[in-house]
C-alpha cells in the first residue's frame, strides 16, 4: 500500500463508483425507464414485466448457462439466484470451485462475462448480473471494506490522500462506496490492470 500519491491528477473524477463498475462501463441508463416499475408487480397485458421480473429471469437463464458449464467440467455445485439492489446475482457453492475462480479472480471475472453474454444472448438487452463463485467475492468484499475504512482513517488523521494497489473493476468499487459513505472523496487512476484508487481528504 502506497501513500505517494502524484499533485497532477491524470484524469477527471467523474462518478468513480460508477466507472469502476465493469457492468456499467458503458451502461449509464436509468433503472426508472418508463413502464418499468408502476407499483403493481403483476403487470397487465401487453406491459413490460416489472424490474424485479426481468431481473429474476435473468438470473433463471444465468442458472440455466452455468447449470450446463457445471455439467461440461463434471463439477459439483448448488446454485443460488437472488435480486441485489438493481442487478440479479447469482452464486455457485461447492466443495471445490477453486479453479473457478482463479488466484485473484480473474477465471471468476471471464465467467460473469460469459455469463453475461448468454442473458444477452436471450434477452437482447446488456446485463449487470453479479456472479460469485465459493463466497469469494462475499469474502473479498468483507476484506476490502476494513481496508477501506483503515484508508479513511488514516487520510482523515493526516488530512493527506494515500492510494491502495491496483485493484479490479469489483474491488475499487467496494472501496468508492465505502469512501463516499465515510464522507470522502475517491477516484480512480491509472489504466487496466494497473488502475488504483486514491482516496482524498474532505
């Protein structure tokens, strides 16, 4: 961990939670589009299903792709489908999904892109569908936040900006919400893979 953090800022701070999110890359569209959620989770003929509706079937056709990829690679694993907020998210558990997820999550992050595709492919719209593999991004999650928090309060101790490693799309977003929730300000620099994140004081 770093705290040499350069004056010159090489890009500029727009929406960091946002832009450290892979789904949203090139996603910002409203979750409130018209027709999609009326208070009547049961809509009528010739409506749009509701937001939690076409979620959960993304979620079913998630299972349905990683339901075959298990069967292809004849591993074990029970598959957990649920709605987080504004995305589906989907979770296998099993004894060893190891080589699912890879050292950093790098075999875990190609496949919620695979995955990602197949509900395009059914759907014909982009997906932000979260997919965790043997609570490793639960795990990861838990880390990074009391990372984070160390962060905040070191930079709110010193009233200087310090820096953490380069991280993923998913890691620097656990880190922007955890700042922003503090009262801080963060951005990202830097280009993939080497992209961090610096937290500013207030």
């Amino acid at each position: 961990m770093s705290e040499d953090v350069s004056d010159e800022v090489t890009e500029q701070p727009v929406d960091n939670q946002v832009d450290d999110q892979v789904e949203d890359q090139s996603e910002d569209q409203s979750e409130d589009q018209s027709g999609d959620e009326t208070g009547d989770d049961s809509p009528g003929e010739g409506s749009r299903p509701s937001r939690v509706e076409r979620l959960e079937n993304e979620g079913d056709i998630a299972a349905d792709y990683l339901e075959e990829l298990l069967d292809i690679a004849d591993l074990d694993g029970d598959l957990d489908m649920d709605v987080e907020g504004d995305r589906a998210a989907v979770s296998i558990v099993g004894a060893d999904l190891s080589q699912l997820v890879g050292g950093r999550g790098e075999v875990l992050d190609a496949l919620q892109e695979l995955t990602r595709l197949a509900v395009y492919r059914e759907t014909g719209e982009r997906s932000r569908l979260m997919l965790d593999i043997g609570g490793y991004r639960a795990d990861k999650r838990a880390s990074l936040e009391k990372t984070a928090a160390e962060l905040v309060a070191r930079v709110k101790e010193t009233g200087e900006p310090a820096s953490l490693e380069p991280m993923s799309p998913f890691e620097r977003k656990v880190v922007h919400d955890v700042v922003a929730a503090a009262g801080l300000v963060s951005e990202s620099q830097g280009t993939e893979p080497r992209r961090f994140v610096v937290v500013q004081p207030a």
